[in-house]
C-alpha cells in the first residue's frame, strides 16, 4: 500500500519545488512559479502509477474538509483491505494543502487547494477492482 500525501511542494525539506507544483505556484527553489516550459510540466503521479501492471486500486483523495477526510479515510481502510488479500498494489493519493510553505492561513489554504489543486488533480477512483474487489 503506498500513501502519497500531495500538497504541490516539497513541505518537511525547507518547501522546494516537487513533480506536482503546479504552473505558477512558488516555491524556494522557483520563486517566480513553475515555468512549464522551463522546468517542466507538472506530473499527475497517480494516472501514470494506474497504467502499471499489478496495480489493483488506485485514488485519489483530500483532507481540506471534513467530508474529504470521511472519504480520504474510507479509501484507506480499503487499500488495507485489499492488501491484506493479496489483491495487488493500492496507492492512494491524498492532496492536501501546506499553509507554512504556501505563506496562508489554514482556511485560506483549504480554499486555495480547491480553487486551484482540485482542477488539475481531480478527486475520485482511478482504477477500481472488478466485480467491487470480491
């Protein structure tokens, strides 16, 4: 089971530019914005991670609200719970906002997650076992 937290940036390292900064957005290392045609497009880590073979439930999930985090959790028990059968690989991805390298307030934060994050890196299952993983 892989868990991959997503908030744009390189958070616990000093806030560098990470494969998911999305165009535009700053960070330490590109405090201009992410130059697409200089650095780059960003990565959707989770689509190309669905095309592997011996991947079995691929999502992506958030935590910038209550009902996210209900969802972000019941994702997660299922991955474990197909692990625990032998089912394959299951990655969740979890988007989620970074205020102290974003330089917001929480609630600023959350709103900016969805305003802009949610766009290129849309919620929901990506790739979903057959007949519901029975």
């Amino acid at each position: 089971l892989f868990l991959f937290i997503n908030n744009g940036i390189y958070g616990m390292t000093g806030g560098q530019m990470a494969p998911t900064t999305l165009e535009g957005m700053k960070s330490t290392t590109s405090p201009f914005g992410r130059d697409v045609a200089t650095m780059g497009a960003p990565l959707k880590i989770t689509e190309l991670i669905a095309q592997l073979p011996g991947t079995y439930y691929v999502t992506r999930q958030s935590v910038h609200t209550a009902n996210n985090v209900r969802k972000a959790k019941k994702a997660i028990r299922k991955g474990f719970e197909y692990q625990k059968l032998n089912k394959g690989t299951c990655f969740i991805e979890i988007v989620s906002n970074c205020p102290s390298n974003w330089k917001m307030t929480p609630i600023e934060s959350n709103h900016w997650l969805n305003d802009n994050m949610l766009p290129f890196y849309p919620l929901g299952d990506i790739k979903v076992p057959k007949n519901g993983g029975k």
